[in-house]
C-alpha cells in the first residue's frame, strides 16, 4: 500500500510550504487537502462527527491555491484534493483550474471529488441539495470532456454548452485520476460511470472487502481497468492497516489535526515511519 496525508490546511495550522516538504521527506506519497467555500452561520444540517462543527471548517485555504504553493517547493510528492465540493463550481472554470495544477505540478495532481453534506452551504451556491449528485455526475463529465476534446462540448439536464476551446489540457493522460468519495449504495455506480478510484471513508471496515470485490468485479465485466481504491481516514496501527490490505485498499490517507507546526511535523515524521513499515 502507499500511504498519504489529509488535513484541513487553515490560517490557523502550519502553513503549506512547511506541511508539503515535511511530507515529502517523510517518504510518504501525496498530500490531500480539504475544501469548505464557507460555513453558513445559519445552519440546520446536521454534522455526523456531533453536535458541534469544528472551527476549522469554515478557515480552509481554497484548496488549489494551496496545492499550488505545495506543488512549487515540492518534487516527488503528488497533490490532491479529499474532496473538491464540485457542486459548487463552475466546471469551466474548475477544468481549467485541475489541468492547471496538473500541468504545473508535472502531472502530480489526484482530484478527489464529491456532493458534499452541508446543504445551506451547496444552496449558497444555487445548487439544489435533492439534485446534487446528478450535477455532480454532469460536471464531471462535462470536464472530462473538455481535457480530452479540441473542441469540447455537453448538453445535459445541469450542465450545457456549445463547442469550447480550452488549454492547458492536463499532463496526465487522459486526465488525472478521479476519486469518489462516499459509502452510500450508489456510490460504487458512480465510481464505475465516471471515476478512476473510489474514496470510502467508511468505520465498517468489515463492508469494505465485500464492497471492493464488487467494484472491481463489476468493473472487469464492463470492460474497465482495475479500480483504485483509496481509504480515508486510516487508524495509525498495525493491525488495522493489515486489515486495509486485506481488504483490497491500494492506499490509505492519515487525517492530521489541525494544529501548529510544531505539533504536527513530528506526526508526519511518525506517519512515515509507519507507512515505511507497511510497504
């Protein structure tokens, strides 16, 4: 397995250039950040880590300008996003965003994606918390279209436009890897649809073996290639790690808290130590 880190990268938490090379030295393979455009201070949707949304939620840096930072004093280390909040994006604008930082990055960049949970936040943006995954689905394939074609078009029910030209394309081919997140039950069709990889983030560990095998058997009949699958949230023990493996998971993300340098660069270091362990 590879291992990666996720956090969300605040005003308030060691800043990307310090939590970017540490990472890196520290052997460990990408760094994923969070995405929040903003917190509503009115907010009726409930959080299902408890009754309180952690502060950092509504003090995330906007994640491409970050991954940008990190990707520029970086060499080795891929970037990514866990998740982007499409459904509050333009997709123009984010497709040229996603092959910008892929191209300016060498190809380093993972886009993880989902639908997101807080509803007033997605409403802020006009988008329709009952209809969100179907706009999820179209803008994704909507810029995928637009890294692959000369003349890009798409005509859906949420997303339409006549023919565009669009450039940079990405460096990655034929774009970079589409991650997505979630555990619902249809979550594993829209990973076979439209994805490269699946980001579950579920505690059932025990569900997950059964739910890859599906997924990849699902994705051989239909003549797909094999699947990645991509753990968030990963305990930092042995024995949990072995059951990721066994289970069939291909990498595993270590979320770091949100704190101050000296606080968390010793954890990256320990991350590493332990990722180097499970190789």
């Amino acid at each position: 397995m590879e291992f990666k880190l996720v956090l969300f990268l605040t005003d308030e938490t060691a800043g990307p250039l310090a939590i970017g090379r540490a990472t890196e030295e520290a052997g460990l393979e990408s760094l994923f950040v969070t995405e929040h455009t903003h917190i509503p201070v009115a907010r009726t949707t409930p959080w299902a880590g408890g009754p309180e949304l952690p502060r950092e939620y509504a003090r995330t840096f906007d994640p491409f300008v970050a991954l940008s930072t990190i990707a520029a004093t970086t060499e080795r280390l891929k970037v990514g996003t866990a998740v982007c909040l499409v459904v509050e994006h333009d997709p123009i604008v984010l497709a040229k965003q996603v092959a910008s930082l892929d191209r300016l990055s060498g190809g380093r960049f993972v886009f993880g994606v989902g639908g997101g949970w807080n509803r007033e936040e997605m409403r802020n943006h006009g988008t329709d918390p009952a209809t969100r995954f179907a706009l999820l689905r179209e803008r994704v394939l909507a810029m995928q279209a637009i890294w692959t074609q000369e003349e890009a078009s798409f005509h859906g029910d949420h997303v339409d436009f006549d023919p565009i030209w669009q450039w940079p394309k990405p460096v990655q081919q034929p774009y970079p890897p589409v991650l997505l997140g979630g555990d619902a039950p249809a979550t594993l069709d829209r990973v076979l649809e439209f994805g490269d990889g699946w980001l579950p983030n579920t505690r059932d560990v025990d569900s997950l073996a059964p739910r890859i095998t599906e997924l990849r058997r699902r994705a051989e009949q239909t003549g797909r290639s094999r699947l990645s699958v991509t753990y968030y949230g990963a305990k930092r023990n042995d024995r949990f790690l072995e059951q990721l493996r066994e289970a069939g998971v291909d990498r595993c993300l270590f979320v770091l808290p949100p704190t101050p340098a000296e606080q968390n660069l010793p954890r990256i270091q320990q991350a590493g130590e332990l990722a180097a362990r499970h190789r």
